[in-house]
C-alpha cells in the first residue's frame, strides 16, 4: 500500500502543490488523485517516473511505494524461511 501523506509531502517540497506535479509528468490531475486515494494503482514505468521527478532517495522510495515488508501487511520476520 502506497503511503499516500509521504509522497504529498515529496510532491509539495519540491513541486508546490500536486496539480504542478500532474502536469509537470504529464498527468491529469484525476489521474493523481485517484493515486492519493486508491483507485489506482500506478505501472512500474509510472512509479520510476515519479520516483525521477521527485528525487527520491533510495530509502524515501522504500518509504512510499513500499511501506510494509509483505502484501498482507505482516512486518514480522519469519526466522528460518
């Protein structure tokens, strides 16, 4: 799951406001705020273009595409699997 409030605040600090972000990658803004709210789910083409124009660290990145360590939300560490 997408963490929606880091990336508003990656968007704003460099960007101004998500609308200048939509329309500096080439997105309309329905398209955005269907991100922000999850109805929709951004291609690996999409998320490397927004991870560019963002600057986004490796960890940063880590932090917003891929907050939790399993699908199911799970952060234990099954030892021995």
């Amino acid at each position: 799951m997408l963490n929606t409030r880091l990336l508003k605040s990656s968007i704003v600090e460099i960007y101004g406001t998500q609308k200048v972000f939509a329309s500096t990658i080439g997105w309309h803004q329905n398209k955005l705020s269907n991100l922000m709210t999850g109805k929709y789910v951004p291609t690996l083409d999409e998320v490397e273009q927004m991870r560019t124009s963002l600057k986004l660290s490796d960890e940063r990145f880590m932090q917003i595409f891929l907050p939790d360590k399993s699908p199911s939300g799970d952060k234990s560490i099954q030892k021995g699997a």
